[in-house]
C-alpha cells in the first residue's frame, strides 16, 4: 500500500457485445470532472478497461500493479439491472458461452484454484449503497456479480489483496416508460458513493 498519498482506483468498461453503449466508460469521462483529483486528501484514478479476457493480465492486472491503490471501485454495466448493485462478492466461475468485445472466451471455467469458491468484497457494501440512494437512484446489495469480466476483475482485485468493489449500473433507459435511472441520476449516486469512499479511506 502507498505510505504516503492514499489512492483510489476507479474503473469502467468499454462497450461490449450485447452493450454498443457502456454507461461506465462516459461515467470515466465524466467524473474527474465532478469529483477532481481528490477527495478528503484521497487521490482518484479513473481508467477504462477494455472488455476482453486477456485484458486482465495485459491492462486490469498491470494498472493494480504500477498504481499500488489503496482501494478501488469498478463500475461496470449489465442490461439485466433495474438498479444499481454493488457487488458484495466474487465467485469462482467463468462463462465460456458469451464471448468478449474481441469475440474470445476465457480459457477455462474457474477464474483459480477450484476449493476457492468465492472472495468477499473489502470496502463498506452497506454504507456504499446507502450513499448511492443519496443521489437518487435505486440501489441495492448484490451477492451475484454474474460470470463475466465484471466478476473475473472483482475476482482478481480482491485477489491482490486490495480493498475493492464491484458496482454493476443498469443500462440507460429507451423512452418514457423504461424506468431505469438516468445517466445523470446514474452519475450523481457513483459520485456520492465514491465520496463516501473516500471519506472512509482517509
């Protein structure tokens, strides 16, 4: 952990098949611009990951490495959702019937050694979510991150033995009588959860 200036890593993703729009990587743009650097003397660091198996090792896994961050937040979208989900754990398991964004599987169906079957998130799921609803939108605690990269790369987080969670947003709403949150609704809770974050990081 860094022993002087204390870091978050926050992530989203980019689009994927199934997901031409990623609300999470405009959430990457976006709330630098909200938040800036720091937040209660915590440094931010918003990168976007690419939505590919191999993407863990070459980019996920070399970004905890060099950046060493004392927590991390990902965001991450799953058009399944009418809420906001924060993640509280991560299983063993990943599907090989749904291709990545390079149209790739992963190599096999456990993300590790077979008697680990689950890790459970490190950072306040409770009072995270409870800093979402905050900001408007629904939001809920979640024990299933699905089999995806959104639970390969909570998996590997809390692996690297750092304090992470997973945040799965619903995609945006088509028309009037789709009630999902807004972006805008979306981006208002990720910026107070990220503050509540922060705040308990310092």
């Amino acid at each position: 952990m860094n022993n002087t200036k204390k870091t978050i890593l926050v992530t989203g993703f980019s689009p994927f098949p199934g997901a031409p729009v990623n609300p999470t990587q405009q959430l990457m743009t976006r709330l630098p611009k909200r938040l800036g650097r720091h937040q209660f003397g915590i440094e931010f660091i918003f990168k976007v990951l690419p939505t590919t198996w191999a993407g863990r090792q070459e980019v996920t896994s070399r970004l905890r490495a060099e950046l060493d961050p004392d927590a991390i937040v990902h965001f991450g979208v799953d058009g399944t959702r009418r809420t906001m989900n924060i993640e509280t754990r991560a299983v063993n398991r990943a599907t090989r019937v749904r291709p990545d964004a390079e149209g790739a599987s992963p190599a096999k169906p456990e993300l590790g050694e077979r008697r680990e079957r689950a890790r459970v998130s490190g950072l306040p799921a409770r009072a995270l979510r409870d800093a979402a609803r905050t900001g408007g939108a629904p939001a809920n605690l979640s024990t299933d991150a699905g089999t995806y990269l959104c639970n390969a790369t909570l998996w590997d987080s809390i692996g690297a033995g750092i304090p992470s969670i997973f945040i799965h947003v619903p995609s945006l709403p088509k028309g009037r009588s789709d009630h999902r949150p807004s972006y805008p609704v979306i981006e208002e809770a990720a910026v107070r959860l990220l503050q509540e974050t922060a705040r308990r990081l310092k």
